[in-house]
C-alpha cells in the first residue's frame, strides 16, 4: 500500500513477489482483501487501500484484481452480496462496519472510493458506478469540513491532520480529492472544505506534515 503511494514500479520482480503475496495470503474466497485471508476480516479501508494499490501498480486487468473489485462494488450498494455480510466487519450496504461499532464508516467509504475511482470509465460495470455514486453521496450527506460522519464517542481529530503515506486514516484533504475524483469537486458542499485545508497553507506555499507513521516503517518520512 505505502509503496503504491510512494510511486514503486509494478514491473519491479520485488514489488511482483510482494503482490502474489498478497493474493496468496490476503485475498478471501469471495474476493475481499482482508488482514488474514478471512472473511471475517474483510473491512473497507483495507478492501480499498489493497485494491487501488494494485491499480496504481499494473494489475488492473488480473482477474483477481476484477473480481475483487466486483465485489467491492456490490458490498457498497448489496446487490449479489448479502449473504457476505453475515460473515465479515462490512455487516450491511453503504458502510456499516463492525470496527466503527456498528455505524456507517467514512473511512472505509473514502477507501472504497479511492480504489474505485482508479478503474478507468472505459472498465466500469453499472456495478461499480452504482457503487461510486452511493460512495460519494454518503460522504456529501455529512459535513466535510467538519468531518461529521457517525461516531460513537467523539469525531476523531485525524480527520484534521494531514499526512503522508496514508493507511487506514482518511482525512479531510484525502476526502477531498476522492469527491473531486468521483466528479465531484464543484459540489457546494466542499467549499468550505476546500478554504479550511488553504487556510492550513504556510506563507510559504506548503502544507505542515502533521500525521505520519514514522517509527513503524523501516524509513522515517521527511
């Protein structure tokens, strides 16, 4: 995942052996990509972290690759994929999701997006543009500057800390970019999403690095 994000080659013999790794290890019988291989571990944010990763690494057209997408377009909208839901954190459409306590889950919605944007229109079933017109509308029913999707305790303030690479945390500039990649970026609704993260610019052009993953990867980021 971090290594897609970092621009890593997909012809490269190491990055091919990483990815049969993961198809080997991580993909479930149905098509997910989950932390194990289980069904039962199945969850949006890595769904959609693992797809566009291979996406932005050449693997678009490995029918692995298709199917896993397949279905994590039907696991959005539940067309062909109920009896799914039984058997994994994603527990019904739309986002709800065992490790958001039963709640509609924006980070996962803002994977899944991430992921789907990435299929070129010409590859895309009516399946997967259900699926990115229900991604996008969950994430525009909610303030976006606010970050008020449902939450259980508090609305979590990574959401207003950018960083770089990117796991499972979204955060507002992200969500932005997948709204803006869906063909939404002129929605009213982002506006005063788009001042808030300009606000954020230094007097010299650049945006702090506020969240980072340094100290759990084998190099720091800057």
């Amino acid at each position: 995942i971090f290594l897609a994000q970092l621009g890593a080659d997909g012809q490269d013999e190491r990055i091919q052996r990483a990815v049969e790794y993961v198809f080997a290890h991580a993909q479930t019988p149905h098509g997910a990509f989950a932390c194990n291989g289980r069904p039962s571990q199945a969850i949006h944010c890595l769904w959609g972290n693992v797809v566009r990763a291979l996406l932005v690494l050449g693997y678009g057209a490995d029918p692995r690759v298709e199917r896993s997408i397949d279905g994590l377009a039907r696991s959005i909208t539940g067309d062909g994929y109920q009896e799914h839901y039984m058997k994994s954190c994603i527990q019904a459409p739309e986002f709800v999701c065992a490790a958001n306590y039963g709640l509609l889950c924006a980070w996962g919605a803002v994977r899944a997006l991430w992921a789907l944007n990435r299929v070129p229109i010409s590859a895309r079933t009516p399946a997967i543009s259900a699926a990115i017109e229900a991604s996008a509308s969950f994430l525009l029913r909610y303030d976006v500057a606010g970050a008020d999707y449902p939450y259980r305790e508090r609305i979590n303030f990574s959401w207003f800390r950018f960083g770089y690479p990117l796991g499972y945390v979204a955060d507002v500039l992200l969500n932005l970019e997948v709204l803006g990649g869906a063909g939404y970026g002129q929605a009213p609704r982002l506006a005063e999403a788009t001042q808030w993260v300009l606000s954020k610019q230094d007097d010299q052009g650049r945006w702090r690095m506020e969240n980072s993953y340094n100290g759990k990867m084998w190099a720091d980021v800057e």
